[in-house]
C-alpha cells in the first residue's frame, strides 16, 4: 500500500493564521529523556503506524544523541498533558515541526487548531540555527495521518511545497 506523503512550509510568521482560542491550552518544555515524553509521543502515533510508536528505548536515546537540538513540548490543558509538539531547529534558520499530535481521546474535541497555532508560534520564536532569525517552519504529513492533519496546517497558513509517493 502506497501512502502519499505532502510537505509544507511557512515562510513568514505574519502568514500564521491562527485556530480559535482554546482557554488554558499551553506548551510545555519537557526534557526529551523522560520516559513519559517516550510513552506520551508512543501514545500520539500509534493510530497513525509512526515510528516513535514502537521505538525502543535504546532507539529513543540514540535518536536524542543525534538530534541535540530537538526540543520536546508537551500541549497541556489544564496541566492535563493531551498532545505532544516536537520541534528541531536546523541550520540556516529552519525548523521543522517533527512530531505534533493529540493523544486520542482528545481528538475531535476542537484542540487542533489553537494547539497547531501554539506549536507554528512556538517554533518562529525558536533559537535559530546558522541564522540571524528564524526563517522557515516546515513540517511533513501522510495520507496515514489523522483525516483533518492536512486540513489544519493549511487553514493554519502552511502551504504544500512537494508531495510524493512512497511504498509501506
């Protein structure tokens, strides 16, 4: 089975178009070698085959010594963790958007948009990499995702720069 597989960027922070206002819905740093922010981003996946689904944790401790820069946030509401927002910064001043998600009971609860929001403002205030500023925030999403991830980074301001096809 072939899934298709569409990135999309923003160029210019001023092009965020923002979700409806969700009260106490936050972003929080967490340290990316916790075993809940492992279990949480395992949780997030799972319904849509990621790969952070199954890592183990020899494989999640490598993909932090790798990835030194990735920040891990997780979305709160309430102080209640109910998503995840994984940002890397990459040298001249990208960053991609490399996980977001919301843990599935709270999906289809009208999170989605101010979360999203949160998330795009969050990585154009990131510390750039090889760059006065932050330039670009990119990320990529599959016909595997949730039916509304597509929908929701485009009414969010993102645009579709390539797309591709790839085997399962």
């Amino acid at each position: 089975m072939a899934k298709v597989v569409t990135y999309l960027e923003m160029n210019n922070a001023k092009d965020l178009r923002p979700g409806k206002v969700v009260p106490e819905l936050l972003l929080r740093r967490v340290d990316g070698g916790l075993p809940l922010v492992r279990a949480t981003n395992a949780q997030v996946g799972a319904p849509y085959g990621w790969r952070s689904a199954s890592r183990t944790n020899e494989e999640w401790q490598e993909l932090m010594r790798c990835r030194p820069w990735r920040q891990y946030w997780f979305i709160t509401l309430k102080d209640e963790t109910v998503g995840v927002a994984n940002l890397e910064p990459q040298p001249e001043g990208a960053v991609e958007i490399t996980t977001f998600g919301l843990l599935p009971e709270y999906v289809g609860r009208g999170l989605g948009g101010h979360a999203l929001t949160l998330t795009i403002r969050q990585a154009w205030d990131s510390e750039a990499v090889e760059s006065p500023a932050v330039r670009r925030v990119w990320l990529h999403t599959c016909s595997l995702d949730h039916p509304n991830a597509l929908r929701n980074y485009q009414r969010r301001g993102l645009t579709a720069y390539r797309t591709a096809v790839e085997a399962e």
